[in-house]
C-alpha cells in the first residue's frame, strides 16, 4: 500500500512536468553507458534539446537503476515514469499484437524485421499498446537472439534437458519449452550469478548482451540458433504524452524515429565489437546449427499463442512482407 501510495505521487508530479516540461526520465536494463538503445535514447534528448530549444531533455537510467523492466513499465502505465526501454516481451501479456514480432523464426532476416517494424505493422502493433498507457514510440534492434551455455548447442536434441533462463514471459517458457529444455524465468541481472553456479546451464541473448553482461564469462559457447529477432520497445506514457500539445507530440515521435537510425548503425557496430571481444576472450561461436529442427519444433508455440483471427492475419502479413 506505502508502494502504491508512493507510485502515485510519483505519478502526479511526473503528470505536472508532462504537461509543461522539463527532464524526462527513460529507464532501461542494460549495463553498459554506451550500449545502443541506452545511447539511442540520449541521441534522442540531444534532436529534442535542440528542436525545443531546450524545453525537452530525457536523462536515462539505464544498469536497472529504477527496477526491472516489469517495474518501470508499470510505473509508465501510471505515469510515475515517462519513458521505457523494454524488450518487446515485456509487453506481451498487456498488448497481445506485440507477440507477433517476439514468434520464432518470424523474420527471414534483419532486413526483413526492420522494412516490416518501419511500416504499417509496426505501427499497427505499437498503437495496440495505448490501451493499456503506453505509446510506443520507436522499435530498436535487438539483433537475433541465439542459445549460449557450456557446451555446444547445434541441434534440438542438444538443447534437450537443459536449464535456459528466460525472459519472464509465458510465450518465452513456451518456446524454450518446445525446444525440450526446462525454462528458467529470471530477471536479467540475477543471470550472471545463476551461470556461475551452475543453477542454470544455458541462457538466450544476442552477441552484444552476451558480451555486456559479460555472460562469457560464465559460458564459453555462443551457437547461432538465432531463434528470435524480437525488438526492443521505447514507450512514453500515455498519461503524460496527452498533456502535450500536438506539435510537441510529432517533436517526439519524429525525434524517437531519427533516434532509431542512430540506434541501428550503434547496434551494427557494437555487434561486430561484441564478437570481437567475446571470441579473443576464448568463446566458440557455433554456426552450423540444424536451424530446421528448431523451427520445426516451434508449432506448438505459434498454435498456442497466435489464437485469433487478428493475430494469424498479423502474423501472415509479415511473412508475406519480403
């Protein structure tokens, strides 16, 4: 209840700064100052500073300082927080079109993820969120995300037993689930730790979270599942985005969209890092995994989740869009 309470008056005085201005604070997850949604955003402060002549700045608290991303969504829900960086997951159980792009081995390509996210889809998916007090503003890359674990995972039956953490989100305990390993929801800063010991064998990233939550460390073999290529989400509350006026609000969604740009040639660059500094510090990339058995696998997912009319129209609609 002292929570709840507090998260109110958070919301209240956050609700005053929307409607005149003033710093804007956008949490995200990740560790590094210089990993490229944390270095998206702040570009995006830069375009706004100067669009508004300083009216609009966003201060980003990224290494989770403001909570997960469960816990600063819903402090955006209400309000208590204006923006957020999330992977798309996280809003899967409050806006049901966004498990489209999060389904396995949807996109054919990065090209094809980005060319769908930019146009019609995508902005169909993002509006589906106002409802619930988001308003998504920008999709960010998060690459493909592949298995990384003790040993080699080139085929399902490798994967068959093993403990994978994954994002605290029922289509993610699904997928893994499929793949005949045991899902392990964990929030992202207990993995380390959980990789040390031993009380998981495997998790599921991208090469540059690999690398920056120095999961490497932990375990040394990094195999091209490539099972996702599920986006990252920048949201602003809808509380606070409707105090704004209309031209405030195209300032903001033109200044997240030049922010996506940025956050493309970043998240390009730093991949080609990632890997350089992961494989000098003795991990093996596995590439010649059975990507056919592991999407043979996922039926049962896409029948579980994608369940109505809207959703399979969604879903044939991306794949269509090559």
């Amino acid at each position: 209840m002292k929570f709840h309470r507090t998260l109110l008056a958070l919301a209240a005085g956050a609700l005053c700064i929307g409607a005149q201005a003033a710093d804007f604070r956008s949490a995200d997850v990740h560790n590094s100052d210089d990993y490229p949604t944390v270095a998206a955003v702040k570009h995006m402060s830069d375009v706004l500073a100067k669009q508004s002549n300083g009216k609009y700045k966003i201060k980003v608290f990224n290494k989770s300082a403001l909570g997960s991303e469960k816990e600063t969504l819903d402090q955006v829900k209400i309000g208590a927080l204006e923006m957020n960086r999330v992977n798309i997951s996280s809003l899967n159980s409050i806006c049901p079109k966004s498990l489209v792009p999060t389904m396995p081995f949807l996109f054919d390509s990065i090209a094809h993820m980005r060319k769908t996210l930019d146009g019609p889809i995508g902005e169909e998916i993002l509006k589906g969120c106002e409802s619930q007090g988001l308003v998504g503003l920008a999709f960010y890359d998060s690459g493909a995300r592949s298995i990384y674990a003790k040993k080699p995972v080139k085929t399902l039956a490798d994967a068959k037993g093993l403990k994978i953490r994954v994002q605290q989100s029922d289509l993610w305990v699904s997928l893994v689930g499929a793949m005949g390993a045991n899902a392990t929801p964990m929030p992202t800063g207990e993995v380390y730790t959980a990789l040390k010991t031993g009380l998981i064998d495997a998790a599921e990233n991208n090469i540059p979270s690999y690398e920056g939550f120095k999961h490497y460390e932990a375990v040394k073999f990094y195999s091209h599942t490539e099972h996702s290529m599920a986006p990252e989400v920048l949201v602003i509350s809808k509380a606070i985005f409707d105090k704004m006026t209309p031209a405030d609000q195209a300032m903001f969604r033109a200044a997240a969209k030049e922010s996506v740009i940025f956050q493309r040639q970043k998240w390009d660059e730093q991949e080609a890092k990632a890997l350089d500094v992961v494989t000098k510090a003795g991990s093996t990339i596995v590439k010649d995994v059975d990507k056919a058995s592991f999407k043979a696998a996922m039926a049962p997912v896409y029948a579980k989740f994608i369940t109505t009319p809207d959703l399979q129209r969604l879903v044939k609609a991306v794949q269509d869009n090559k």
